[in-house]
C-alpha cells in the first residue's frame, strides 16, 4: 500500500493534503519473530504490528491512520537528519542509521525468534547507539489497541512502564546501565493521549534503547549486556538457519534478503506463510 491509497480507515477520511504524513511502503523494514511481525519506517517509526500473531488486532497502525493508530518512534530530537535503512548481513536485523551535523547514531530493531509453541509473549527490542558524536533522540510510545478501538491504562514504575488493555498488556524495559532510575531516563506520559515520551543523549560508543514486551509483567532495567546478547542470538539464528542453503549461484545476496523475508512471513507453529505483514489489515471500514 502506497501513501496515495491509503484512503478510509477507522471512519477517518485521509485528505489530500494529510497524504504527506503516510509513508511510503517501500519506506519500510520488516522484522518479525516467526509469529508475528512489524514495519519500521526510515525514520524510525514502528507504525505497524500485530500482537500476539500475524492476524491478531493491532497494536501500532500509524501507517493507517496518523492519528488513532499508534506507533512507537525513536529518532534524533531534531528535524536536519538523513536517514537510510539497511540490514545486518545475513540477517533480520534492521540498522536505521541516523546522520545530523552533530554526529551519527543508530537504532537496531529486532524481535528475538520464538522457536516454542505458540505464546502470547514477544519482544519488540530497539538499541540504540551512537558510532560517532553526539545525538539526542527522541522516544514516543503511543500504542492504540483493537484498531485505536480499545482503551487502555498506563503505569509507570520505577523501571519502565506498563500499557494495560482489555486483552493484552505491553511492558516497556528500559535499557540503561545497572542503578539507573527511571527518573534519570525521564520518562514522563504525554498529556491526553495515554502515552510516553523522553529523550536521552548519548555519546559516541554509549548505548541505550527499549525493550517494549507482550505480556512481560514487571518492569526492570535491561542492561546494554543483556540488550546486546540478545541481538547477537538473534543474529546468530537467522545466520544459522541461512547457511543451511545450498544456494551458490548468481544474485546470491539478494536471494538470501528474499528467503529471510519469506521466512519472516511464516507462521511458525504451523508452518503457513502469511499474503502480507500486513495481513491484518480490516477489509472494510470500521471494521
């Protein structure tokens, strides 16, 4: 779906001159953990995903609708930046790599792979780090459940956060060094809209970022250790499952991106591939 496309959604009437707000599709990464999946626009929204499973109502759908369809961003604190997306190699971790006058940072989005059954629990984690200066980024949470359709509570600990709705809970894990409190993070929620927002500045080689999890219970801090740990068996899953490959001809890059994306649309406790990422979406309006 293209931003010309977008039409009617939610009883919300797209106009004209609001099109500008809706990003391409191609302005997308995807990433997913075999159960379920989101899109990462470039400049460093989650504006679409589903939890627990690919066809479960929406949790983020920005893409849909600017105004009561949720997203998750985290970009500079600043309107000057160039951004570009790019993948770790041989994997499905999205690298959205922010340039300013000031330096360069970068946000890593991955969910680590569910290899189980099915469950009710995923992560959705994004690190964030800086390869050269300093840059103040900016982080906004503003999940809008059932389709913007269900409303939810927010409490904040001393750790994180904690998004309550009818069917499903969402704990947002800061991840900092042991000791810091989350009046160091600052994370405050933004007035009338039941969600969060902060910004922190790191320096070059610092890491920082957010752990946002399905069913996750208590808040606590993750520690760049730990965040890293995870990206790296991420990264070492999806290699390993790559390498099985006996592919050796032409074009061989682009034919392990296009079987990783495949992979990232098939639902793992049966095995079915799914039409779309998006394959969620209502069919009718208001539905």
């Amino acid at each position: 779906m293209c931003a010309a496309t977008v039409g009617i959604w939610l009883g919300v009437t797209v106009k004209e001159e609001a099109v500008a707000r809706y990003p391409n599709i191609s302005d997308h990464g995807l990433i997913g953990d075999l159960q379920t999946a989101a899109l990462v626009s470039t400049d460093g929204v989650v504006d679409w995903f589903c939890c627990p499973r690919f066809d479960s109502p929406s949790v983020f759908a920005s893409l849909l609708d600017a105004e009561r369809g949720g997203f998750f961003k985290i970009a500079p604190d600043r309107d000057d930046y160039v951004s570009r997306q790019l993948y770790l190699p041989d994997s499905a971790i999205l690298v959205t790599r922010f340039m300013t006058p000031d330096g360069v940072g970068e946000v890593h989005d991955f969910m680590p792979v569910i290899t189980g059954g099915t469950t009710a629990r995923h992560q959705l984690v994004r690190n964030i780090r800086v390869v050269r200066g300093v840059m103040r980024f900016a982080v906004e949470i503003q999940p809008h459940f059932d389709y913007g359709r269900a409303s939810h509570e927010l409490e904040i600990a001393e750790e994180g956060a904690v998004f309550r709705s009818p069917d499903l809970e969402l704990t947002v894990h800061g991840i900092a060094p042991e000791g810091t409190d989350v009046k160091d993070l600052g994370i405050h929620p933004v007035r009338d809209s039941g969600g969060l927002r902060w910004t922190r500045t790191l320096r070059e080689g610092e890491i920082g970022g957010v752990v946002v999890e399905s069913m996750g219970g208590t808040p606590r801090l993750i520690t760049p250790e730990e965040a890293r740990r995870l990206q790296e068996e991420t990264e070492l899953f999806w290699r390993g499952w790559l390498h099985r490959s006996q592919y050796r001809g032409r074009w061989r890059e682009m034919v392990n991106r296009s079987a990783i994306t495949l992979k990232l649309m098939t639902y793992a406790p049966t095995g079915a591939p799914v039409a779309a990422p998006t394959t969620a979406l209502p069919e009718q309006v208001g539905a």
